[in-house]
C-alpha cells in the first residue's frame, strides 16, 4: 500500500470518530442540558443530585461528605441516630466498606441507598439476596413506560392518587426501565423486612431492612431523587416523606463510592482524578473516546499483517523405488530370466508388506508370518508357502517357466485375500 493511500485511511479513520463523537454527543447533550444520570451532587443538569442533597443539608442534625475517603476513615460507626444516603447508579463497595457500613447500622444507625443496580456484596451480608431477585447479576426486574405513579403503603404518607413521575429525554417524554424489587412480597425472612413504597399496582421500589439495631432503607428508582423530578411539588413532597423514615441525627453523603476506586498500597485511587476524569464522565465524550480507540486499533490491526512475497507450492517428494523394481521386472521377462524376475516379484511383495502393514521385513521368520497373517487376514499357511516357495527359487541356478508361474500365482492369491 502507498505512503498517500495510508494517510488517506488515517484521516477518514480521524475524520469517522470525530463524526461519532459529535452524534453520541448530540444524542446526550441538546445545547443546553446534559440528560445523562449521573446522580452528581454538585451539579444542577436533570439527572443529577443538587436539589436533594440541598434539600438534606436543612434535614437533621449535621451534613457530612464523603468525597475524597472510603467508609472505613469517614463513617463513624460509633455515631447515634445517624444516617448513611447513597444515590446514584452502582453503589462500589468492596468488603472492608462493606464491613464498615454493616456495623454502622447494627449499632443503631440507618443507611439509606438508592440505586439502578442493587449491591449484591451487602444483600449477600445482611441476607436478603434471596428475598430479592433470582438474577445474581444485579439486575432488578422491570417495566418500560413515560411514566409511573408512586406512593407509599403506609397510611399517613399514602395519597389518593399518588405521585407522578416522568421521564424526559431532551425535554420530550420518552420510555424509561423502573425498576423495582422481584418476588420481595414473597420473601422467606418476612419478619426482617417492611415494605414502604410501591409504583402501579404491585410493584415494590422501597423497602426497609431490619439490622442489628438500626434499618437499612433500598430503593429501587433512584431518578426519583434528581433534579429533574423535584422540581414539581408532588415529587419534592414524595422525596421529603420518603427521607422522613430517617431519624433526625447527623447525615453521612456517599459521593466518593459513586466511582470505581483502584487500590494502591494503602490508598485508594479514584479513577476520575485521572487525566481522563472529563472524558469518561460525559457519555458523549466517552463514546467518542472508545470509538477513537476501537479506529486506532482495527488500524493497527490490518497494518499489522506481514508482507512477504508468495511462496510456491512445491509438490512432495514420491517414492520411485515402485517403478523402478517393476521397470527392472519388464526387462528380465523380456530377457526370459525366470529366476531374476521372481526375485523382482518378491522385491514388489516385500514392499507391499512395508508399505500396507507397516512390517520390516529386513529378516523374515516366525515372527513377521504371524504378523503378516493378523493384519492381512491371509490364513498362515499360504503365506508360509510364498516364502518356501521363494526360498527354493533363491537356492537354484535357474527355474522354469512353470514355477515362475507357480510362485506368481501365490503372490497373486495373497493380494486377492489380503486385507
């Protein structure tokens, strides 16, 4: 390939990212809002946190961020009547976390977290995996719909007609998965566990988990909880009744566990305060920048192959030894030297035996008969008469053309029989 036809394919490879890039962030971004969830608490786009951790910052008694520290230096598991709140898509726990937030509630603290995928670590620790789902994925069971209506099973929180909840993609109604808790109605360990919250008819998005001393609230629809959603009344009065379960103690804001951390050494790592934190945080700009990866690395791929000239196919050696006994054969009965051709004969019968059966025949004996005679399926004797025969021949001077065709018609025998 040309220098001019490679610099070609790099720039329509540069040229089709770029053009990606610009359509994954124009199917996010509308020009003035970011519609991806991503439950951010500093931030003011829809689907983000900013009213809600606002709103819990006037909420009891003390708010604390969790932003730059795991549970284990942050939440003080010695605290009373205080509240752990994560909401966000996946809640990253490894089990030393998960450890510190379990003891934080057995000893009489609440923990509220609301996410798009359930933690299967702590369900597994506090029991409750069976309860939940019979898909150990992480996956909550879902509807599609614009739209659902909320309410609670309580009577003093619960509404006649509940709370309306839409889902909006750049400012037009579009569907959304809700998810809520499989078979929880159904769950073996009852008495551990309340149920709170419902949307539709039956489908249960808020639960409240007995601990030790304390209770673990899970809900299943954390989009309920952004920007977006509060700011209708009916939704800001959901949310306040929904944090209402909370007692008025200290707070305890999870942002940091919103983002998978690498442990190094004795710290740990956020991914994001990598140089990349801008790029893998907007969805548009990350899928330009896989794109842009998966481009280079199909280039180098098909660069990669080696060139080199085509090599010939040469055809493998054959074995001439055949033709030659047979060519030598002709020559001697053309010059009637019986004894030299049945010679020639049972050169060709000795190949035969090496070639078909795979038996040496450098010394014939015993041995080799039985052999011979298991493999081709030729009763013993008749093969003991070639060779007798052959050995009379070899002994004499000269033979007639009667015994040459005697022999021959031994051989001959042999090749019909044999297998």
């Amino acid at each position: 390939m040309k220098k001019q036809q490679i610099y070609i394919l790099i720039a329509l490879a540069v040229l089709g990212s770029i053009l990606l890039g610009y359509f994954f962030m124009n199917s996010v971004v509308d020009g003035k809002h970011n519609w991806s969830e991503s439950y951010k608490r500093d931030s003011k786009e829809p689907y983000n946190n900013f009213i809600i951790a606002e709103l819990l910052q006037g909420f009891g008694k003390g708010f604390q961020e969790i932003t730059n520290n795991t549970l284990v230096e942050k939440l003080d598991v010695n605290a009373e009547n205080a509240s752990y709140v994560f909401i966000g898509s996946t809640l990253y726990l490894d089990q030393e976390n998960t450890d510190q937030l379990t003891k934080f509630v057995a000893n009489g603290n609440h923990a509220f977290i609301s996410t798009t995928r359930f933690p299967n670590s702590l369900y597994d620790e506090i029991g409750l995996t069976d309860c939940l789902s019979t898909d150990k994925s992480g996956s909550y069971d879902f509807q599609r719909n614009t739209s659902v209506v909320m309410n609670f099973y309580h009577p003093s929180l619960k509404t006649k007609k509940g709370s309306n909840f839409d889902f909006y993609y750049k400012n037009e109604l579009d569907n959304y998965r809700w998810n809520f808790f499989q078979n929880i109605e159904h769950c073996k360990t009852s008495e551990s566990y309340d149920l709170l919250g419902y949307f539709g008819t039956k489908s249960v998005n808020f639960i409240r988990v007995a601990y030790g001393g304390g209770y673990f609230y899970f809900h299943s629809t954390p989009i309920a909880f952004t920007n977006f959603q509060l700011k209708e009344k009916e939704s800001f009065e959901y949310a306040s009744k929904v944090f209402s379960h909370l007692p008025e103690g200290k707070i305890y804001w999870d942002e940091y566990n919103k983002d998978y951390h690498s442990t190094q050494g004795n710290r740990d790592r956020k991914f994001s305060d990598t140089p990349l934190q801008y790029i893998l945080s907007q969805p548009a700009l990350r899928w330009w920048w896989y794109t842009m990866l998966a481009g280079l690395l199909l280039y180098v791929l098909f660069r990669a192959r080696r060139k080199q000239r085509v090599i010939p196919v040469y055809e493998g050696n054959t074995n001439t030894s055949l033709e030659f006994i047979q060519t030598i054969g002709r020559l001697y009965f053309q010059q009637n030297d019986h004894k030299k051709l049945a010679v020639q004969e049972m050169k060709l019968f000795l190949w035969h035996i090496r070639d078909r059966y795979s038996l040496p025949t450098q010394t014939i004996n015993e041995d080799l008969i039985k052999r011979l005679a298991l493999k081709s399926e030729v009763d013993k004797e008749e093969i003991e008469k070639i060779f007798n025969e052959y050995n009379h021949i070899k002994k004499a001077r000269a033979i007639q053309a009667d015994r040459l065709v005697k022999f021959h018609a031994l051989l001959e025998k042999f090749y019909i029989k044999s297998k």
